[in-house]
C-alpha cells in the first residue's frame, strides 16, 4: 500500500467568513481549544495503537487544516504536534502542512512553526482589495496581506503557498489580472486560486461574472502563473516543479488518508480497516459525528462507532470518485491502475475523445484545456458511460489493486 496521508482539523476561527461553508466557527478563547484538544488525544491513542493505520514508513504527509490551525495557542498547538509526532509513525521527510490567515501571523508565530518541524504553510489571501475582502467579511485587510506576504517571504524557512479567489461580484479579468500582479511580486512557489461558489442563501445580493468573463478569468491565471514558472498541475492548483502539495494530490489520486478532529473526513484502505468491520473491497470513507460534542463524546471509543463512521464503497463509487478527483489533474488518470479492465475505461472515454474533451497520452486519460472547462459535464456524462458496465466487472479483484 501506498504511505497514506493524515488529517487534522481544527474548527476554530477569529471571525466567521461570510461565504465560509466550511466546519469552523468564530471562537478564540482557551477552553474550547483545550476540549479540542483532550479529544484529540483520546483519537490519536486509538488510531496509533492500530498499526495498520500507518504501516512502515507511516504517514508520508500531515495536514493541519481548518479553520485556522495558526490561531491555536501556541501551546496547545505544540502538544498536538508533539502528539502526533510521539504516537503516530511519521515517516522521515514528511511534509507538514498548516493553514494559516494573516491575522494570525507574525515573526514569532512563523518560527515557532518552523521549530514545531512544520515545513509548509498555505496562506489565505483571497484578495488584495480591501473592497472585496469587505465582502467576504474576511477579517485581514490589504495591508495585512501584503504585511504577511513580506514576512514570510523574508523570514520563512520552509516552503509556502498563497490562496486566491477569483470570480468576486463584479470583478472584471482585468483587475483579477492586477491580483496575480501582486501575489507574483512576493515569489510564491505555489499558488491555489480558487473560483468563488456561493450557496444559494448568500448569493441574493451578490451579482457575479457571467461564464465567459470566468471563463477569461481561468485562462488568465493559466498564463499569468504559467509565465512566472508556476505551472498548473490541477485545476485551480499552480507550483513551481517539485512545489505541488503532496498532501493533496492523495485526494486527487484516490489514495489512502486518516482524518482526526472534528470535521476531518478521511479515506481508508481496506488493510486500514479493523477486521472485525466489513473491510470492503474498495476501502470505506471516514466520517467524524455531526456536531462538535458529539465528536467529543466519540472520540477515543471509536471501535464502537466505527461501524456508522466508516461507510464502505462499491467498485462504481470507487470508479466515479477516481474520475471527478483524476480529471483535474494534468498528469490525469493512470489508467494501468485497473489492470485488465483498464479497457473497460477505454471505452468510456471515447465519445469525449471525439468532442475534444478527453485525451488519451500513454496509459493516462487527461481533461483537455477544452474538457476542463467543462468538467461538470464531461462527467455526467462519464457517470452514464459507466451505468452501462456490468457491476460484476467493476467489483472484480483485478479492478485498481490501489486498495
Ligand atoms: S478563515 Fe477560512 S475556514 Fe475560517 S471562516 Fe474564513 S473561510 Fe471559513
């Protein structure tokens, strides 16, 4: 099996976002921090007694996700790292990465990190206008942002990424463009640029560019990043050769990954899953409880709720989630993957090939720069291709010996 990933959620935030869906809530006293904590131990000790989790050479990447890890006390934050660290088999070399916002950062929060032995921060910008971080309701202003920047260019060890979006009421590609303008003048080495979706509830007052200015949007960012040695490896993630994320790519490329805390999902192998569950032929999504308590309750007995916290896949599952992850990658799908039903795929792509939306290169299928426009309904169509395989081929033991 390949190394699997860990994920830590931390649900905590200085201010809520007004577009935020995410599981986190505006919250920075101690005391939640510390119940967080105390339940995470109690989830660690029960993972980290079960090898499996993590077989030689453990974990190869760990991700403190939110949220903002960067708002934990620092002691708080240094017990769970150490946590992790003591109890879990982390292989040598791994990349930590921890989310961070620029509220929360200053010269001595960024050392401290890198003593922790973090080795990557993702930063959320958004935005250099002070305009739309107003409508976001995002807490940092531009002179915050462009503070941060300056610091962590300056002062950070380790290597980092920025967050953007794109897609903000009324922005125009030219001043997107100025946006890439002034995160590029900092040097990152990774950029994710995200297009902004906002649930129905929020959107009434919010008047966002129509397809074709998004469409411009996207391309921008392609030849903006592209020229400044960032290339896109998925789609709205963009690194310089050797930057991407390793972390990520696990979700992208379907491989195997624990998540702890209290909004972490995860994704586990069969050989993860205690034998006395259904270890399914496919593996099994993780899931935590659906409230914060409730996960605290759980956490540490979690042999007794594993039943109803793992949910087993079917071989069509597997499938449909390896082609809406693989497909926005560049490198795209390795087909070899499946072995002798990699044929069975070969067939599903065709009628795309002929639009000009799926390429065929070697043993990988891959989004063309016309096909990863139009994703969603490459897909869906993708999804009906696979209806028509007989189940029995695609829960046969030859499918993706991955899992
Ligand atoms: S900082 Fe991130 S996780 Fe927290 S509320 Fe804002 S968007 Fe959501």
């Amino acid at each position: 099996m390949l190394a699997p990933g860990l994920y830590v959620h931390v649900p905590f935030c200085v201010h809520k976002c007004g577009y935020c869906d995410f599981n986190s809530w505006a919250e920075e006293s101690r005391e939640p921090q510390e119940r967080w904590l105390r339940a995470l131990e109690r989830q660690v000790n029960f993972w980290s007694k079960r090898p499996e989790t993590a077989p030689a050479p453990g974990f190869d990447t760990v991700f403190w996700g939110g949220g903002t890890p960067s708002l934990l006390q620092p002691d708080i934050l240094e017990r769970a790292h150490a946590l992790l660290r003591d109890q879990f088999l982390v292989a040598p070399g791994a990349e930590w990465t921890l989310e961070c916002n620029p509220e929360t950062l200053d010269s001595s929060r960024l050392q401290h990190l890198h003593d922790l032995g973090v080795n990557r921060i993702s930063i959320g910008i958004q935005s250099f206008e002070d305009i739309y971080l107003d409508r976001l309701e995002r807490r940092a202003r531009r002179a915050d942002n462009l503070r941060v920047l300056e610091l962590v260019a300056k002062e950070w060890k380790g290597r980092w990424s920025l967050d953007l979006m794109f897609g903000l009421p009324e922005q125009s590609p030219a001043r997107w463009d100025a946006e890439l303008t002034q995160a590029l003048a900092f040097q990152p080495s990774h950029i994710s640029a995200y297009q902004l979706t906002l649930t129905t509830a929020r959107s009434k007052n919010w008047k966002q560019p129509d397809t074709d200015t998004l469409l411009a949007m996207f391309d921008i960012a392609e030849n903006r990043l592209g020229h400044a040695g960032l290339a896109k490896y998925e789609v709205s993630n963009f690194a310089k050769p050797g930057e991407e994320s390793r972390h990520n790519f696990k979700y992208w490329r379907l491989e195997p990954f624990l998540g702890l805390g209290p909004g972490a999902s995860g994704l586990l192998a069969p050989s993860q899953i205690p034998d006395s569950l259904n270890r399914g032929r496919f593996g099994a999504h993780q899931k935590q409880p659906d409230t914060f308590e409730k996960w605290e309750n759980a956490a540490g007995q979690e042999l007794a709720e594993l039943g109803t916290l793992l949910s087993s896949r079917s071989g069509r599952e597997h499938l449909e989630e390896f082609l809406m992850m693989g497909l926005r990658l560049r490198e795209g799908l390795d087909l070899s993957r499946f072995g002798d039903r990699a044929q069975d795929l070969g067939v599903i792509f065709e009628r795309e090939q002929v639009f000009g939306n799926i390429e065929i290169v070697g043993s990988r299928a891959r989004a063309t720069h016309q096909g990863e426009r139009v994703l969603d309904s490459v897909l869906q169509r993708l999804f009906t291709e696979i209806e028509k395989i007989p189940p029995t081929n695609l829960d046969s033991a030859s499918f993706d010996p991955i899992f």
